[in-house]
C-alpha cells in the first residue's frame, strides 16, 4: 500500500520549472516598456514648457511698499508711456487683481518693450 515513493522533484509534474534569468528578463523588459511609455507621454507636455517660458518677454521682480498700487508702478516702470498696457500685463504675469496686492509682495514686471 505504501511501497510507492513520492517524488520530491516532480511534485507538480512540471519537468522545466522557469528559470531566474526568465524572470528577471520579464521584469527588465516591463521596466523598460513602462520608461519608454512614460517618456512618449510626457515629451509633448516638457516641449510645451520649453517653449513657454521661451515665449515670455524679459521681466524683473518687484516687491510691493505700503501704499503702492499696480496702477502707480506701472506708471514708474514705465517711463513716462500711458501705463494702462502694463497694468494689464501685470496683473496677468502676475494672476492677480489690480487691487489686490499686499505690502511685501513679490510681483514679476514685464519690461516695457
């Protein structure tokens, strides 16, 4: 009754099991299936980027004193011109509303040009 041996080899009747190298290479391959993915995905938002921050005109920074208003920086910043152009470029430089700047507030000025 108990004269047959278990084989301890074939338990599963599996003669090849899978070896490492099989598996490390189905994972290296996931990897680079998913970088490869991964940087398709994004190149065209990295390229938009680039070009946006290419497209802005030159700017300096400007922090705010008590009792400035965008309205008279821009008539400082802007030498003598009507200043109304630049208060609009300020404040969407900026993403600001024109009355709603604090003393201490740093605001990017676009250059006059």
């Amino acid at each position: 009754m108990f004269d047959r041996g278990l084989d301890l080899e074939q338990v599963f009747v599996q003669d090849d099991g899978m070896g490492r190298t099989y598996v490390r290479r189905r994972w290296f391959a996931g990897v680079a299936l998913g970088v490869v993915i991964g940087v398709v995905a994004t190149a065209p938002v990295a390229g938009a980027l680039g070009r946006h921050r290419e497209a802005l005109p030159p700017a300096r920074e400007y922090v705010v004193r008590p009792g400035d208003t965008i309205w008279s920086i821009a008539e400082r910043m802007n030498d003598g011109r009507d200043p109304r152009a630049l208060v609009d470029a300020i404040g969407a430089r900026n993403g600001i509303d024109p009355g709603s700047i604090v003393p201490g507030e740093t605001l990017v000025i676009p250059l006059p040009g």
